[in-house]
C-alpha cells in the first residue's frame, strides 16, 4: 500500500498538472451557460428495527421483570429506508454581478433520481387453536360497570364445523397463552419488504458565488430552494399485503397476564367487535426543499470547464408509511401488562398488538412433518414498522459546464 507522504505527493502533482494544462477562465457576468452533471443520490434517514428491544416494568404483584420482544432478535440489526441511487441534471446558469475575485450567478435546473424503498419489516405470528375468549368492552351507559363479550374461538366447534379465518379462529402457531406465564411460545415470521420505488424529479433554482472566476481552478458555493416532483411504483409483494389487509378486520387489545382474556381498548367499536382495517399505504407527497451547494472547477478550454460538486437538501414533507391510518401498526407485545405498584387503582398497560379476526395474510404453511397446515387467509397478531422517511440528503456528481 501506498503511504500517505506519497499519496499526498501523487495528489499535489496531479493538481501541478492539471494547472499547467488547463485554460484559464472567463467571467460570465451577463452571459449564459450550461451543464450537464452525473452522479448519486445518498439519503440519511432511516425507521430502525424494534425487534429485539427489552421492556421493563412492574408486573401485578409489584416484581420488576424484563419483558423481551418475542420476534427473532437478528431483525434487530436491520432498519428500513430509501436508499441511494444515480442521479442526473440538467441546469442553465446567467452571470448578474461581479465583485473583486467574485461572482454572483443565477442557477436552474431540473434533475432525476429514484430511491428504493427497502427492507420494511413485517411480522407475524399465528395461533395454532384458538380456545374461546372474553373481550373486555366499555359500559351500555355512562357510569355502568365494563361488560365481557364472550368470544367463539375453533375449540367450541366440531371439527367438521372448523372453517379457519371464516366462522372461527384458528392460528398457527401458540395456544392463546402468553410468553411470560405459558410454556406455549409465540412463533412469529418476520420477513423484510422493499414496498416500491420513488421515482423523484428535483426542480431547484439558487444563487451560487463563484470565486477566483478567472483563474484555472473556480471554487463556488450557493444555496437554493426547489421543488420535489415525486411518482410511486409499488413492489408486486407490496400490493398483495395492501390487497389482503385491507380485507381483514382488526381490533387493538392489551392481554391480561396469565389468561387468555383479551382487553378491547376504547378506540374500537362500541361493541367490542373488530373494525374494518384501513389500506396501508406510502404517501410519497411532492413537497418544497432548500439546498446548499459547494463544488469546484477546472477550465479545460476557453468556454469549457469540468466541475465536481456536493449537495445537501432538506425536504418540507416526508414519505410515510402507515397501516390502518398509523405509522407504526401493532406492537409484538410484551407478554406481561405492567401496573403502578404504588397505584392499587392503575390500570394495566403493555404492548398494543394488532389482533386480526378475519382475514389477514395469504401464506403457505406446513408443520413439522412438511404436511401443509393451510395458504390462509391467516388470522393473529400482526405489526408492521411503518414511519416517514426523509427525502433529503446527499448528492454527489461530475459534469461539464459550457459558456455561451
């Protein structure tokens, strides 16, 4: 390997060369030119992985536990965001004043670059027999006590009678039970989705100072404001999971530790009864951004420059991801509900699971032996780790300047 004295010396000579070589540069008040630049888009924003968080709390009894997400822990690592990709623009610039050693230049332009949507985690656990149950639901009138709904689950159905996902639940996967106090562990499936691609066309105008404008090597740098014209192409997995969710009915309900009763909380119906799921969706809006740029360039040729520059944008809206209306959909919930210790009358609180009753996923799946269970539609917890997502961030690019 090269060391730094010597890759410092190869660094300063080609710089000494290309002095030598170059033309000298013309001030460009009053004139025009025009670019065309090359290279790509970085963003730096990203929604992390939940999945192998720990939750701490006072269980009925006032003992401290941990309470660990019950999803696999290597979807820990991930994070979802949109990722980089090559950009292109085209841009024409007019000289409007010049001051000693600088110029003010008037730049616009319009460019494209897309960003892919990637790695959105998805998770999933199916019960394998889903006894009956009792949702907790609010009062008829105002002050009565809270009433219990009993539930049918598959266990009060003959086996012939058993129409999994359509007259009654039947998961894959737990009993009902919950992970703390149950030997009957959750299975849950996770798997990673790249929802779509945005396809974005920044427009932008901005005010660059271009110093030394006559010398062989230009330093500039400038800040603008522009406008983001954004189209959505969706992923053939992303549309499925739309399509099949949005033909499920969800409840949110908080499970009482060591039992299989089920609280149903406020936001539902009045009925205790599950509600029709809202289509998940990524609202990629077009939205307003302001801009720094910095770069430099070398003249080549009278009227001929090459330059490389960076630039960083900050975007008014963002994309965001929601299912059902919400930015993050269910938890995996923690399986004990935490209590005040010092408040006897605190009602339990804990995770917040999406609970489908009807529908859900349309997924292969088999036992032990290989021997297909059944392709769904699945009832059973569900959670998504929707969010926003910024638009802004890096770019990078090379290109050719040329005075008119």
């Amino acid at each position: 390997m090269m060391s730094r004295t010597r890759v410092k010396l190869v660094g300063a000579a080609a710089i000494a060369l290309l002095a030598v070589f170059g033309a000298n540069a013309e001030e460009t008040k009053g004139r025009w030119r025009f670019e065309v630049a090359v290279g790509g888009y970085s963003p730096v924003d990203t929604i992390p992985s939940a999945a192998a968080n720990v939750e701490t709390g006072y269980n009925d009894a006032g003992q401290l536990v941990n309470v660990f997400d019950p999803r696999p822990d290597e979807f820990g690592v991930y994070a979802a965001g949109n990722s980089g990709g090559p950009r292109i623009d085209l841009r024409a610039s007019y000289g409007i004043a010049s001051f000693d050693g600088v110029e003010l230049v008037l730049s616009g332009g319009i460019g494209f670059f897309q960003s892919k949507i990637e790695d959105l985690e998805f998770s999933y656990s199916f019960d394998r027999l889903d006894p009956d149950y009792i949702i907790q639901v609010p009062p008829e009138f105002p002050g009565g006590d809270p009433r219990k709904l009993w539930v049918p689950g598959c266990e009060s159905l003959a086996p012939s009678d058993q129409d999994p996902g359509v007259n009654c639940r039947f998961f894959y996967g737990d009993i009902g039970g919950d992970q703390f106090n149950s030997s009957a562990n959750e299975t849950w499936r996770t798997e990673l989705i790249d929802p779509g691609t945005l396809n974005v066309y920044p427009v932008s105008i901005d005010v660059l100072a271009r110093f030394r404008p006559t010398k062989r090597f230009n330093p500039y740098i400038g800040a603008g404001l522009g406008y983001y014209i954004v189209t959505q192409q969706s992923s053939e997995r992303w549309r499925e999971i739309q399509d099949q969710l949005d033909a499920s009915f969800v409840s949110y309900v908080q499970k009482v530790p060591g039992s299989l009763e089920l609280r149903e909380l406020e936001e539902n119906s009045p009925d205790g009864g599950a509600t029709d799921l809202e289509r998940p969706e990524i609202d990629s809006p077009d939205t307003l951004f302001a801009q720094l740029r910095g770069g430099a360039e070398w003249q080549w040729r009278q009227k001929t420059a090459f330059f490389f520059e960076a630039m960083f944008a900050w975007a008014q809206d963002n994309v965001e991801i929601t299912v059902d209306g919400r930015p993050e959909w269910g938890r995996a919930t923690p399986t004990v509900l935490f209590r005040d210790p010092f408040d006897s009358d605190a009602f339990p609180y804990g995770g917040l699971p999406a609970y489908i009753t009807q529908g859900g996923i349309k997924k292969k799946i088999v036992d032990e032996n290989g021997q297909l269970i059944g392709k769904g539609p699945w009832p059973g917890e569900y959670y998504l780790n929707g969010g926003t997502l910024d638009y802004g961030g890096w770019s990078f690019s090379f290109g050719v300047r040329f005075t008119m």
